[in-house]
C-alpha cells in the first residue's frame, strides 16, 4: 500500500509546542506524509507570552494551493486547526480545488475552551467554523466547542444524555464521526466521548490536575494519524487520548514548571508503532 499524504491547514506558533509544531511530528510518526500550510507565523503561541510577533499568511494560501495543483498532488486528508475568521471561505476554496473522492475532510474547531471562546474570537467566528463542519466527515470539538456550536448551554456538571443530545446535533451539520474529548463523568477520569455508525463510546484514564497547554493539538493530530493509518474510529480516538495523557505524564515526572511552552509529548510517540500495524 501506498504511504498516506496529510495536508494540515493551520498557523505556525514557533515556540510553545502547539499548532503545526505538534500536527506536523505527530502525524508524521504515523508513517503519514504530512504537508503543512500555514496560516500565519507567530514567534509563539499567544497564551502565557507578551509581545510576541505575528505574520498574516492569508494572501499566499491560495497561491500556495494552486502551484501544488500543476504537480497534481493528491492528498487522502485535509486537516485543518486554528483558523482565522477571514481565512474560513479561503479553505473551503482549497477543499473545493482539492478533495478527491476518497480524501476525508477532518475539522479540528479550536476557537474556545472552559465554556468561552478565545479572545480573539466573536460569535460570528462559531458561523464561519460552521461552514467547515458542514463540510467535513470527521468533528473533534471540545465541549466548549460542541456547545457554541449546537447553540447548547455550557455545563459544568452533565450526564452522558447531554453529551450524546451534544453530538445528535452536531450530526446535523454533517459529519458521520464525532470525538468530544476532555469529557469527565467522575472526579479524577477524564476521556473522550465518540460517535460512528449511530453508536456511541467512552474511553477514559485517570486525570492529571492542571492545565496544560497544546494538549487539542495533539489529540487532533493523533486522531487524523490514526485514521489514516487505518484504525478505527474508536481506536484512533483512544489511542489520541493516550497520547496526551503519556505527554502530561512525562511533563510532569520531569517537574516542567513552565507549562506554556507544552507538553513533552515528543517523548510519547514511541507509544504509536506499538498501536498501529503498516500494511
């Protein structure tokens, strides 16, 4: 079999571990060729840093797409992470000028989290989003996400009826495959809840206090490596979930202090050959 090409749309925070800095060496150590456009590059991610430095990318992305289509270069999936709000009509152009049959399109939201949006977000950002989920065969929103989405109330405390009610309605924008992951039912678990072929699952590890920054970024990666490494659904989400939790243990057994510059998850990938089987 052929190897698998990833194009990952999403900005380039240079320091910080987060973003294509994690997409890009995580789904790589699937085996998957990955093709990163950015979106914009930053000196850094922009939570715990003051002063950091900013390059808006939006005018070359097409250009960028178009030289790729006179090599006919074909992609098996389209990933895409943080976008801007202006740069939402820009990807729909890139899926439209470059899905094939079989390309899967995998939206990854990251607009909020703890039940607000980032500061550099409004709701008319959650519509833009919207037209992405609409488009895509696979979601993987947080429950902040999934809630402004669905136009639900955010919850602290919820019952697995709110969550699945949660991904009934995100189904009815479009994808067939939903995660919502950071999901706890019980102090001291936390998991992901996941939806395919009308049935739902929960796959869960015990929790690690704190906040840890970049985390999203390496369960979104870990899911898109692990679906086109040909694992289930289910077993790509699980093993994602496992991924961030190795990442947060090994941060923590080397007592990382600063937390803003992410997690170690470097030191986790070796955990994917022993999950996955090339054929």
């Amino acid at each position: 079999m052929s190897q698998k090409r990833c194009l990952t749309i999403q900005d380039y925070s240079c320091l910080g571990r987060c973003s294509l800095t994690v997409a890009l060496p995580t789904i790589s150590a699937f085996g998957v060729e990955t093709v990163g456009l950015p979106t914009a590059i930053l000196s850094n991610h922009t939570a715990g840093f003051k002063n950091w430095t900013y390059v808006d990318l939006t005018s070359y992305m097409l250009d960028i797409v178009d030289h790729w289509k006179e090599y006919d270069h074909n992609f098996d999936a389209i990933y895409t992470g943080y976008l801007a709000s202006e740069q939402v009509d820009i990807v729909l152009k890139i899926f439209n000028k470059l899905k094939e049959t079989n390309t899967k399109i995998i939206v990854d939201p990251a607009f909020g989290d703890n039940g607000t949006l980032y500061k550099a977000f409004d709701l008319s950002h959650v519509e833009e989003i919207k037209k992405l989920i609409k488009e895509a065969d696979i979601t993987m929103p947080n429950l902040t996400e999934a809630c402004f989405l669905t136009g639900t109330e955010y919850k602290k405390d919820y019952d697995e009826n709110y969550i699945q009610e949660l991904i009934y309605k995100l189904s009815l924008l479009g994808p067939k495959q939903i995660c919502i992951s950071g999901i706890s039912f019980k102090e001291g678990i936390v998991g992901c809840y996941i939806y395919e072929n009308n049935k739902f699952s929960y796959y869960s590890t015990p929790s690690y206090p704190g906040k840890y920054h970049g985390t999203g970024d390496i369960f979104a990666s870990s899911v898109v490596g692990g679906i086109l490494s040909n694992l289930t659904f289910y077993d790509a989400c699980s093993l994602a979930h496992d991924l961030v939790h190795l990442s947060i243990y090994y941060s923590i057994k080397d007592k990382r202090t600063d937390l803003t510059q992410g997690v170690e998850f470097e030191k986790a990938l070796s955990l994917i050959p022993q999950r996955i089987e090339h054929k």
